[in-house]
C-alpha cells in the first residue's frame, strides 16, 4: 500500500482498470478472428478486472489487505456484509460466465461473455467514481 497525495492506494483499482482494457481489446479481436480460445483469455482477463476492483471495493470500506479473503466463499460472504445485492449478484455472474464457462470449461457463448466483460467494465468504473481522487 502506498500513499498518494494524502490517499490511501493499493493498487487494486489500477490492475482492475488495466485488466479490463486488455480484455476487451482482446474480446473484439478474438469476436472478429472468431477464435473461442483467445475469447477464454479475455473472459479470465475480464475475471481479473472484476476480482481486483472487488478488492479495490473491499479497501475503500475499511476491509484491512490482510484480512482480505482467498476464496470465492470469503469473498462473498464480505460482499454480502459490504455491497448490498447487487455487488454478490454482479460477482457471482462473473464467477460463472468468464471464469467458470469462458475460461476454464472453454464455453463461448459469444453474447453472455460480451455481456459480462461489460458488466464487469461498468463494476470497474463504479468503483473508480466511488474512489477519492488519486486512489488506485
């Protein structure tokens, strides 16, 4: 963790926003080349985004890095405590289509995975507009 003008920054936030330029980057060219496999990587890439603004999430309501779950059931379980409904709900549909389906069962159903990389885009910017200027 580093401090940023006063703020508090650990770097979440930033690997979200890279990540998830990657992924959509790398979803266009894998919808136009029409190759599932490259479309798997930018889901997984996509999952990325969506665990680390997660993080980023967690960070700005206090939650400690240390205390920061490992898993799925953790992660959940602090969402519930912290984001109300829709932020388990946004997790959940991430966990099963890019990582679960996209990415490690190597389902491409080319409208799901578009859907939730731009679900995940939109998590991503939520949580930079909550974010204090200079936090990442």
């Amino acid at each position: 963790m580093r401090r940023n003008n006063g703020h508090m920054r650990d770097g979440h936030l930033a690997r979200a926003e890279r990540a998830i330029a990657r992924a959509q980057a790398e979803y266009r060219e894998a919808r136009r080349t029409k190759d599932e496999l490259a479309a798997g990587q930018a889901a997984e890439k996509a999952w990325l985004a969506v665990t680390e603004a997660t993080k980023a999430f967690l960070r700005l309501k206090g939650v400690p890095e240390r205390q920061m779950p490992e898993g799925h059931r953790g992660m959940f379980f602090l969402l519930r405590k912290y984001g109300g409904q829709d932020m388990p709900k946004a997790y959940d549909r991430a966990l099963g289509t890019l990582h679960a389906n996209a990415f490690y069962r190597g389902i491409v159903e080319w409208g799901s995975v578009e859907e939730a990389i731009g679900q995940a885009e939109t998590l991503v910017l939520r949580v930079r507009q909550s974010a204090p200027k200079g936090w990442g």
